[in-house]
C-alpha cells in the first residue's frame, strides 16, 4: 500500500536546464531539480491536506486541533515557495499546478473526511511519516549532488518533525505509548487513534 508523500518517479517530466548555478555540474543539477519538484509536489499537497483537516475536525478537542493547524499550513506553503524558487534559480521551471500533483505524486489522496480530532490526528501520523522518510532520503542523495538544497531540505525537515511531534504528543500516553503504532494506513491508524 502506498503511504504518504514519497519520493515519486519523474516520467511524465522531462527537464530541461539551459543554465544552472555556477559551479553546479548539470547533470547533477537536473537530479536535484527533480527531487526539488518532487517535494514541491509533497509541500503543495501537505498543506491543502492540512487545510482539509482543518476543516473537517469535529468533537471536543475541535478549536485546540483545528488552531494548531494553520500555523504549518503556513510554514509548509512558505517550503512550497522556496523549493519552487530554488528550481527556478538553478535553471528549472517549477510545476505548481493542481492537476500535475495528481499525476506524478507517488502517494495515494488522503483518504478521510469529516471525523473526529483524535482520528485525523492518527491519520496525520501516517502522513507525516511518509513526508519526513522522504525528505529524508532526498536529504541522503543530495549530500553527494548539493550541499546548499541539501541544506534547504534539512532546514524544512526540521520544521516537519516538529510538527510530527505536535500530531503525535496527542496520540501518545503517559508512558511514551503511540495509540497509532503499527498501522501501516491513514485508515488503520484513524481506527487505532479514535
Ligand atoms: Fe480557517
């Protein structure tokens, strides 16, 4: 089953650099531009999901959930712009357009509507599991190609593991116990979290 926000294969994108940065050689620079789109892709879905959940919350815990959201909405639209405007600067064209998500993301539409806090909560997990192993082998491969995107993504992956936690301070009791350990779906973890 494929989970959240992976690192996608490029086959409808054919990239083509005229120029890239100074120093950069230029095959190398069309790897990272396309591990660049391929996280632009991750950013833009992240935060219009967010914004789902955002809206689609109900229960108790309604205004503490649905006001935590927004701030990363906002952190992850400002990843989306940096990582859009980095492809620019090393010679790309960077695609931001809803119907080009859809075709060359690698992870499935996030699967739940209205529900409770504590299920979206657990599904988020799942979500931001699949984001962060992403972004960290992307952080793996671009060691070796560019230290300064490397050092972009590093930065972003920070922010989403801070985030993480926030979603996952809510599905954890006192002795350190995730009630969403071991599902392996947004659906399985729902069920685990409500
Ligand atoms: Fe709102």
């Amino acid at each position: 089953m494929r989970v959240g926000f992976g690192v996608g294969t490029f086959q409808n994108m054919a990239i083509n650099l005229k120029y890239t940065t100074p120093g950069l050689d230029e095959k190398d620079a069309v790897r990272v531009v396309e591990l660049l789109q391929d996280r632009l892709y991750a950013a833009n879905d992240l935060h219009l999901t967010l914004k789902h959940v955002h809206w689609n919350v109900v229960g108790p815990h309604f205004i503490a959930v649905h006001e935590m959201l927004d701030p990363q909405v906002e952190e992850v639209r400002g990843f989306a712009d940096d990582l859009a405007e980095r492809i620019a600067t090393l010679g790309g064209s960077p695609v931001g357009t809803p119907a080009a998500i859809v075709e060359n993301r690698s992870w499935d539409e996030y699967s739940i509507g209205r529900a409770t806090t504590q299920e979206h909560l657990g599904a988020l997990d799942v979500v931001y599991q699949g984001v962060i192993t992403s972004y960290r082998a992307a952080i793996e491969e671009l060691g070796e190609l560019d230290p300064v995107t490397e050092d972009m993504f590093i930065g972003q992956t920070d922010k989403l593991e801070l985030f993480h936690w926030f979603i996952r301070a809510h599905l954890e009791d006192k002795s350190g116990e995730l009630s969403t350990s071991g599902a392996d779906s947004e659906k399985a973890a729902a069920e685990a979290a409500g």
